[in-house]
C-alpha cells in the first residue's frame, strides 16, 4: 500500500508515518527504485509507541500484549533488546496462548487470542505468576515428554 494509504487505514498525519518510515519502524516497507514512493506491506501496522519497559519481567510481558492488543506492530529494535532477548518473550506469549503470529511478506506478525485482553489487564504480580506457572508446566511437560521418548526407546 502507499504511504497516504497507511496514514489513512491507522488514521495517522502522513508526516509521522514518514518518520516511522525513516527509522525503519515499519517492517517490510521499502522506497520503489522507479518512483521513489514508499511501498508498505498491506499486512503493515505502525509501531508500538507508547511507554516500553525497560528491564524485562512482567511489565514487558504486558507490553507486548498491549501492544498486540493495540493493533501494533512489535519487534526487538522497538524494545531496545537482542532478537534472541525478544523472541523468547514472543515464544512464551505464543506457547502460553496469549498471542499468535503468522507470517506475510516474510514479516511476522503478531495477533490477539481470546486470552489477550484478560492478560493485558491482570496486575503486574498475576501476570508473573502466569507465566512463571505457564513455563513450569511448559518445561516439566517438555521434560517427561524426552524422559518417556527415550524410556520407550529403550524399551523397543
């Protein structure tokens, strides 16, 4: 889509989408050789701008949430943290069911669940809780799984 298309569609001033545009805040959006114009994936959603945590836990937990909540696009450089730092914060949202994501373009994106919203709202010390619950279950589960595979392995 154009860039006059994409102010339109998030009711944003053309300027500020420029801005994002000149930051590479928009992923998979690129200036067309011939004309000069900006091409922005159709699937494109602008960046997550408000307040970001700054050192991790449960307030980044609900900042992604929010964010997907939100209709924004999310990505490590907006959280100012490593790709492999970003993505076990997206791998544990979209285990525990809260986000899921697909791809277009070669993006990935990032999109609500039935869970999102309930998530978003819980108290910093509940959302920890959740997801401290979610990654034991999640480990012990992987854990028994490889014990019983290797057990059943060993048994054939």
């Amino acid at each position: 889509m154009t860039l006059t298309d994409f102010a339109t569609k998030y009711g944003k001033a053309e300027r500020t989408v420029v801005g994002w545009l000149n930051k590479d805040l928009v992923p998979g959006a690129y200036v067309l050789e011939n004309t000069h114009d900006w091409h922005i994936p159709e699937d494109a959603r602008p960046p997550y701008m408000k307040k970001k945590p700054k050192n991790g836990g449960d307030a980044m937990y609900k900042s992604i949430a929010n964010a997907v909540s939100d209709g924004c696009a999310v990505f490590p450089e907006l959280y100012n943290m490593t790709k492999q730092r970003f993505d076990v914060y997206i791998n544990q949202l979209i285990a525990a069911g809260i986000i899921t994501s697909y791809i277009a373009e070669g993006i990935t994106y990032y999109e609500t669940t039935f869970e999102t919203a309930k998530f978003a709202k819980m108290p910093n010390k509940a959302v920890m809780e959740v997801m401290k619950q979610f990654i034991e279950a999640y480990s012990k589960g992987t854990a028994q799984g490889v014990t019983e595979g290797m057990l059943s392995g060993a048994s054939a």
